[in-house]
C-alpha cells in the first residue's frame, strides 16, 4: 500500500493545504456531525484527546513498528499531574498541561530507556508490565498522591496557590478548568481540545515530513541494515518513544481538562489495548489513519451503545409487524450492549481484508478511480481517430 509515510517529497503548499483542510474539518466538526447525531460537546471532546493519543502512538508504532501496550500509563500520569497542578496553583489550564507534558516526557525517558533494550514482542511485554505496575502501585503504595479507588478530585480547601493570590477567596464554589477567565466547559472545551489536535496534527506532519522520522521509517524496514551502515538506532528511538509518551501526557491532561479528576482506571492495559485497535483500524503509518480509527471506535463506544430496542422498532417500523419484530431481534444483537460485537466484526473484516487499515482501502478506491478515468479516457481518444 503506497502510504503517507512513504517518502514523498512534500513542498510547503501541499503541507499549507493539508493542514488548511484539517483544521477546517476539525473547527467544523460540530455542523458536519449533526447528521450522525454525533455534535454534543462532551463526545467531540473525546474525538479530539483520543485523537491526539492514536497521533502519538502511531509516531511510535507506525514509524518504528514498536508496539507498545502500556501507552495508557502516560495517558494517567499525564491526568494526575495536571489535576495536582489544579489542586496546588491555579485552575490555568496551560499551566496544567504543561507540566502533565513535562511529567509525563520524564516517565516516557526512563520506561523508554528500560524497554528499548529488547524489540518485538519483548519490547511489548515490558511496556505492558510497566503499565500494569502503574496501574497497580496508583491503587497501594501510591495512595498519598493518586487517591486510590476515591480517584484524584478537586476540593474547595485545596490552595491553588496562584488563583488564591490573585482572586483571593472570591469563588467559594468549586471552580472550573478556564483559559485566562474563560471557563472551558461544552463548546468552549471542545474548542480548545480542538486547537490543541490541530497542533499535535502539524507536530505529527513535521515529524512524518523530516529526515528523523525517515530515519524512523528506515529502522522500521531494517533496522539492522542501519547499524551496519553506523548509525546508533537506540536514541532515535529513544527519543520517538518519549514523543509518543508526551503526546498521551497531553491527552491525559486534557482529559482532566475536561473532567477535572484522576483515576487509575484510565491506565489500565484495555486504554493501551484501545489505542492500538484505533491505529490499526485505521491505518498504522499514516497521517489521518488514527484519527479515523479513533473516531470510529469512539463513535461506537458512545453512539451505538445507546440504541435500544425501541429506537430500532422506529427504523424499521413502516415494515409489516412480523418482518419489524425479526429485524429487531436480529439487528438489536449488534448495537446496545452488542457494540463490542460490531466493532470486532468491523476490526476482523479491516484486519483480513485491509491491513493497511481503512487508509489502505481508500488509497485502493482512489487508484481504482485513477484507472477507471485513464481508461475511459483512452477508450474516447480512439473512438475519434481517424481511420486510416
């Protein structure tokens, strides 16, 4: 499959136009998802920050072809370490998300350090222990600062040491995350998840378009072929490693954004398995594949989840009764409580059929289209020529 990732040479119109195209989409989400009953904030919040978390992994994994299942503990650490900064100095979200950035790129560092000694499925299983130990130690010894089960929450006591010296004890009911006075809450928040996906999105690009993340696309195809030609392949992927880490710091902390708690059920290894469905699912290696894949799978999780039995009798009412009654039962089997189900069928049939991912079937419809112009395009150039 010929992917984004393959070296094009990209000039900066085309990467202007993308990025145009993208942020367009992205600031106009609300108005071209109504249709699917998909624009009320709290859902586009999630497309946004689990977007941002597929971006990251898929710079690990897409360009390296390291797989990690333990992503999901930077996606935690980075939800504490924002909500301790709510708690200690101010409710500024900038603030918050920059040091759950900062926090989360110094776990990344020592954990890539540790499990960029082995690759494979090694590599994998060391990830995944770590994040089991994470997970583990936020409900035990760690207790003092996750809360354990309580989950980490904010109160009307705590200092918030710089809104305090500002405002003094103005507010006395708990406020919200703001953005210089601005409460991020609904639409609000949305938007500013939306603008924080649209710098993680050209950060990304950046990284795709560079000699680094070629350097990164040559370990993935053969990694000893680059040792053999000098070059030391550890830093590099040291380095991309702690990229992917910071990226889910961002999503965690924007998760607090949005939710201003912490727990550690947000760095369990299902949060880490999930990020891998969506890569897969839409394209590992590819710009807007996890994107996609994100969206997919979150739309499923909150939309398709909610269908009932008498929304379905609905759809299929204007068919005679006993037709109405089977389709429901059949179909009711698929949605609800049933999701899971669809979703694995869809991630079987992409997986067997696709494995470059949705991205994958796209470029095939695209090339078929391409052939079927050239064609007619061909067939009309000799239906006008002259007979000789």
């Amino acid at each position: 499959m010929a992917s984004i990732t393959e070296f094009n040479p990209s000039t900066p119109k085309r990467d202007a136009m993308i990025m145009t195209i993208f942020a367009v989409a992205v600031l106009t989400a609300p108005i071209w998802l109504t249709p699917i009953g998909a624009n009320y904030p709290d859902l586009l919040q999630r497309f946004a920050i689990f977007g941002i978390f597929a971006i990251g992994f898929n710079i690990l994994f897409g360009l390296t072809g390291y797989l990690s299942f333990g992503h999901a503990a930077f996606l935690g650490i980075g939800s504490y370490a924002a909500v301790w900064m709510f708690k200690l100095l101010t409710m500024n979200v900038l603030v918050a998300l920059s040091f759950g950035i900062l926090v989360t790129a110094v776990f990344a560092l020592v954990i890539g350090f540790v499990c960029l000694r082995r690759s494979g499925i090694y590599f994998s299983i060391l990830t995944l222990a770590f994040a089991q130990m994470s997970y583990n130690m936020a409900y035990s010894v760690l207790t003092p600062i996750t809360n354990g089960e309580t989950a980490l929450i904010l109160e009307t006591a705590d200092p918030r040491i710089i809104d305090r010296a500002i405002l003094g004890d103005a507010k006395e009911a708990l406020p919200s995350p703001s953005l210089f006075g601005l409460e991020l809450t609904g639409y609000p928040a949305f938007y500013f998840c939306a603008v924080m996906l649209i710098l993680a999105f050209w950060v990304s690009l950046k990284i795709f378009r560079s000699p680094f993340g070629l350097k990164l696309l040559a370990m993935k195809s053969n990694q000893n072929r680059m040792l053999y030609t000098g070059y030391n392949t550890k830093p590099y992927l040291l380095v991309a490693f702690v990229i992917s880490g910071m990226y889910a710091g961002l999503a965690g902390s924007l998760m607090a954004v949005t939710d201003p708690l912490a727990g550690a059920e947000r760095m369990q290894w299902t949060a880490s398995g999930e990020v891998v469905l969506m890569t897969i699912l839409g394209g590992a290696g590819t710009l807007i594949g996890p994107l996609l894949g994100a969206g997919i799978i979150k739309y499923f999780e909150n939309i398709f989840s909610a269908v009932n039995r008498t929304q379905l009798g609905e759809v299929f009412g204007f068919l005679p009764e006993p037709v109405t009654d089977a389709l429901v039962s059949i179909s009711s089997l698929f949605v609800g409580e049933g999701w899971h189900l669809t979703l694995g069928i869809l991630f079987m049939l992409v997986v067997i059929f696709l494995p470059g991912g949705l991205m994958e079937g796209f470029s095939r419809l695209a090339q078929w289209w391409r052939r079927r112009r050239e064609t007619s395009a061909t067939v009309g150039d000799g239906a006008v020529q002259p007979s000789e």
